[in-house]
C-alpha cells in the first residue's frame, strides 16, 4: 500500500456512523450549473420544496455560489426558509455527498477528506470541488484525515457497527486508484472509517456516471436489515446487475457473522432501456425524524413509501419530487450529506 496514505491511529477511537444517529445539520450545495440542470428554474423551484422539509426536522448548512449569492439569499428569505444558513464558496455542482468530508465521531469531530476527481475525471469543471471539504474544515476546526485515496461519500455505506457495503465497479475501477487492490482499500476502510467487515457488491446502474455508488444501490434501514434496489422485469437492462448484488448480500453476514434481513425495494421505470439513468429509491436521506424519499411521479412510487413506512415507522416518510434532480445525475442522498451530533 502507498507509504503517503495518513493513517489514523488505532488508539484514536472513532466510528463511522450510521445514518440514523442524531444529526446536528445536514449539508447541501444550491443547484446552479445548466449543464447538469437544464431546467434549472424547475430544478430550483425543487430544491426549495426539498428545503422546506427540514422545516423542524434539521438545520440545513447550504454553500451558495458567489455568483448567485445575493438572489439565492432573497429567495430563503422570501420562502421564510429560517433553518437555513448561507456558505458562500465557489464549487461547480450539487454533489455534496461526493466531494464534501465524510464525518466520524470519537474524541471529538473529525473529518475523513477523500480525494474528489470528478468521478475519473469525467468533468474537469467539477474538479475545484475538492476544495469544498478543506474550506468548511478550516470554518469548523474539525480533526482532520487525509487518507489520499480517490473516494466519493457516495461509494461507502455503514451500519454504524463496521459493516461497510461498497461495489468493486467504483472503487476497483481504474479511473480512480489504478495503484491500490483490493485489500489496500480495505484496509484503509479499517483505518480510517472503522471497518470490521467489508461486503463488495458487483455493478451499479446503467449509465450511472459514478461507477456503481452503493447509495444507488443497497441501503441499511437498522443495523441488520438492508434495502436492496431490486428490478422484477428481466427485459430491462438493469435486472442482471442488480440481481447479482442482491445474490451477494444473501449470502453475506454482519460484523458478528449473523445473516442480512434483505428487503427488495423497486426500480423506479423513470427511463426505459438504454436510456436508464441514475433514479433509485435508495437514493434517500434518513433525517432526525423524518424520510427524504425521492419519487418521479411513476407507478413504482407508491410502493416504495409503503415500504419505507414498514421499515422507518417511527420516522415520517416525506415524498420529495425529483425527476428534476435525477436528470443532472442523482437525488436526495447525492445531493447531502449529515453531520453527526456530537456533544463533549
């Protein structure tokens, strides 16, 4: 493994934790860029309405362009947005899961700061959102880690008890770390993020620009149980891929060596064939109280709230309208990320 890679020490006693902790905010990145919003007036409008449901439920951080600043400050005023607090920082796009720190609690708050390529490279605009997790880092003071190793949040998914799920399409491809195997990433999964148990699922969806990230994927509701994204008709291109991974988690165990309770959750039929893109009901947030589900105005919606009701009965399951998100390449889960309560 590269001798440059910081690691934590042993004795430092942090945890990567689960999502359904207490969260003292969530953090997004105002919609801006036309190239991955065309209809950025619908894709705004959106947001908002996505803003409006951390109403009592979470304060949300939110970077702000410089460039639009002024405007987008005036328009949370004028939806009496008040939970919302402005960062002004130039980045290029809304994935704040992806290029933003990736949050662990022990001694104190810290930070893991992944390198960001802008998915291998693919759009050399997006690249100056390495910075964000530096900027916001040197705002908050937070312990910092800097494993050097080319990561997006998006890629990784913990049970809060060392369970890691990830898939070998993101993280094995060559467009990232092309000097690391297998085992060197995991062992800086276990030095920086906790892990005890590491569980490698195969491919992502069709034509999703991130390689396969896991939160499109497989998702865990409680520490045993996983939502799994599941598609019934074998004519569409994803059935194989999914099939697959879900094959996997069948056959996987827990940190304690215990099976998985494997839910199917459906693929939301938004696009069709080769045009399938990125929408995933997986691609939800789990905050303080409530569910932030994507839905795209299709039949699929009605039973993914039926089973996220299921399985977050104490939490409300809040519809968030998406087709406008998932047309720049994600939603919800994409677009946040959390950061953990932590109290001294």
């Amino acid at each position: 493994m590269n001798s440059t890679h910081e690691l934590v020490p042993k004795h430092a006693g942090y945890n990567f934790p689960a999502e359904w902790e207490e969260h003292d905010a969530v953090y997004f990145a105002w919609p801006y860029d036309r190239t991955s919003f065309p209809e950025i007036k619908e894709t705004e409008t959106a947001f908002i309405k996505l803003l409006h449901a951390f109403e009592g439920n979470e304060q949300v951080k939110l970077l702000v362009h410089p460039d639009i600043e002024k405007r987008v400050i005036a328009r949370l005023q004028k939806n009496s947005l008040q939970q919302v607090e402005p960062i002004s920082f130039d980045y290029g796009d809304v994935w704040f899961r992806d290029y933003g720190p990736t949050f662990i609690t022990g001694p104190d708050l810290g930070i893991i700061k992944w390198t960001y390529n802008a998915y291998g490279n693919k759009y050399p605009e997006l690249l100056k959102d390495d910075k964000v997790a530096d900027f916001l880092q040197q705002q908050e003071g937070w312990t910092y880690f800097k494993p050097n190793i080319v990561m997006e949040g998006g890629s990784i998914e913990t049970n809060g008890l060392g369970t890691i799920l990830t898939t070998k399409q993101c993280l094995l491809n060559k467009n990232r770390n092309p000097g690391l195997k297998k085992r060197d990433i995991e062992q800086i999964f276990r030095s920086y993020i906790s892990a005890k148990n590491i569980i490698w699922l195969e491919d992502g969806l069709l034509n999703d620009d991130t390689d396969g990230h896991i939160d499109n994927l497989a998702r865990f509701v409680n520490a045993n149980t996983i939502l799994v994204a599941s598609e019934s008709k074998k004519t569409e291109p994803n059935y194989g891929a999914l099939a697959k991974n879900e094959a996997v988690l069948k056959q996987s165990v827990d940190q304690d060596g215990k099976s998985f309770n494997i839910i199917k959750l459906p693929i939301p039929h938004v696009f069709s064939g080769e045009l399938s893109g990125s929408a995933s009901y997986a691609n939800f947030y789990i905050a303080n109280h409530s569910i932030m589900l994507p839905t795209f105005g299709v039949k699929e919606d009605a039973y993914a709230i039926g089973i996220m009701k299921e399985h977050f009965p104490k939490r409300t399951i809040i519809p968030i309208p998406s087709t406008y998100f998932v047309v720049g390449g994600g939603t919800i889960h994409c677009m946040s990320q959390q950061l953990p309560k932590y109290t001294i």
